[in-house]
C-alpha cells in the first residue's frame, strides 16, 4: 500500500521557533507581550509626548499668568496719571475689582503650570472658581460705575452676579467640576453690564468694548487650535475693553 501523502497543514511550516513563557507567545526570541522591544519603544515614544505635552502647558499657562497682569497694569497706570487724590471713588472701586480678578486669575494659570493640568483637573481647581467669582466682582463692579445712579439696574445686576457667584461656590462645595455654562454666564453678565452704555447713548466706547470682546473672543475659542497660546491674547484684548469702561465711565 502507498503511503497517505501529507496534508496541506501537516506541510506548512511554522516561521520559526515558537514557546510560550509566563503566559506570553514567543516566536523566534520576538515577544508579543508587554515585555517585547516594539512596546517599549512605544512606552518610551508615550512618555516623551507626555512631557512634550507638559511643558507645552507650562509655557503657556504662564504666558496667560503674564497677559492677565497687563489689564491691572494699565489700569494702576491710570490711577498714577489722575494722582490718588483726583480718582474718584468709582475709579478706586474699579481699579480694586481688576486686581483682585488679577490675582485670583494668575494663581489659576500658575496653579496650571506647575501641575501640568488637564482639562478635567481644571474645571474641578478652586482656583478656577475663584477666577470666575471675580470675573462676576468685575462685572457688577463696572456696570455701577457706569451707571452709579440708576438703582433697579444695580439691582438687577447684584441679583444676577451674586446668584452666579453662589453657584460656583456651591459646586465647588460638592465637588463638582465647572462647565462652560460658567463662561457662558459670564458673557450675559458682561452684555448686562455694556448695556448702561447703550443707555447713555454713548456708542463709541460701547462698540469699542464689543470689538474688543469678539476680537478676544475668537482667540479664546480657537486657544486650542493655536496651541493654547489664544488665551492669553483674549486677555491682552482686555486692556482696550477696560480702556472703554474707564472713558465712559468719566462721562457718567
């Protein structure tokens, strides 16, 4: 009797040697497993983009730290050209809301750059609510120097500003993170407040400050197209907005 001839499996061959150790298949000395060369290259190339990344934000969290201080700068310099005996109250009142959301915003950036935040850690930072808090200080604060007179429209303003303030407090309380609905409420607020110029009919400065605002604000919003470095222009764009609330003002 002829032998059977071999089958089409029993003639392939294997590429080479093959074991398993520890529960990985080894062939011919490559690993497939945790331990092999191609997945260290990879932790490696990981590990290299991770401290790319971090120092990317670093950069440029302290960059946003720096810009927010021009805003304040401008403004002690306006308070230095008056002299402190001719500032009015209203202009001493404004000049405080600015450095106090100068200082509470630059801890934020610095708080950012040294940890090396993400996104998520962000949002759930103190120091953002205290940037946010601020931001709604600044926002009643030159709506009444714009309007010191107009009583129901302070109201309105210290109702909705305080009731901002209130929530991010008590989100904070329960540990819960930010949202963009905290910028978005911030944006009615500063419409609110830019109103009192429309009011008075004063339209130079009004669309001086809105120019300002959707200039600053393309720049926010595309901050991550443009390597975070957006945010930090949206804050110089603040030093033309606050040049507006500080002419207008002297005419009210």
């Amino acid at each position: 009797m002829s032998p059977v001839p071999p089958s089409p499996k029993q003639r392939r061959k294997p590429a080479g040697p093959s074991r398993r150790e520890g529960g990985q298949k080894i062939i011919d000395g490559q690993g497939e497993g945790v331990g092999s060369p191609r997945k260290a290259r990879l932790s490696t190339q990981q590990q290299q983009h991770s401290v790319a990344s971090r120092d990317k934000v670093f950069i440029t969290e302290v960059f946003s730290a720096a810009t927010m201080a021009v805003p304040s700068i401008f403004v002690a310099a306006e308070l230095l050209g008056l002299g402190y005996s001719a500032a009015s109250f209203r202009l001493w009142a404004t000049s405080a809301a600015t450095w106090a959301h100068c200082a509470a915003s630059v801890a934020y950036h610095l708080d950012n750059a040294f940890r090396g935040s993400l996104d998520h850690e962000r949002l759930s930072s103190p120091f953002r609510t205290a940037d946010f808090c601020f931001m709604h200080l600044c926002t009643f604060t030159y709506g009444w120097a714009l309007a010191p007179r107009t009583l129901l429209f302070n109201l309105v303003a210290l109702l909705i500003n305080s009731s901002c303030v209130l929530a991010l407090l008590w989100r904070l309380h329960l540990g819960q993170p930010g949202s963009k609905s905290d910028a978005h409420r911030v944006v009615g607020c500063i419409v609110y407040f830019t109103s009192a110029m429309l009011h008075r009919g004063d339209m130079t400065n009004y669309a001086r400050i809105m120019l300002s605002y959707f200039v600053g604000g393309i720049f926010f919003v595309a901050s991550p197209k443009l390597g975070g470095w957006g945010h930090g222009i949206f804050h110089l764009m603040l030093v033309p907005a606050t040049y507006s609330v500080l002419r207008s003002m002297a005419d009210a």
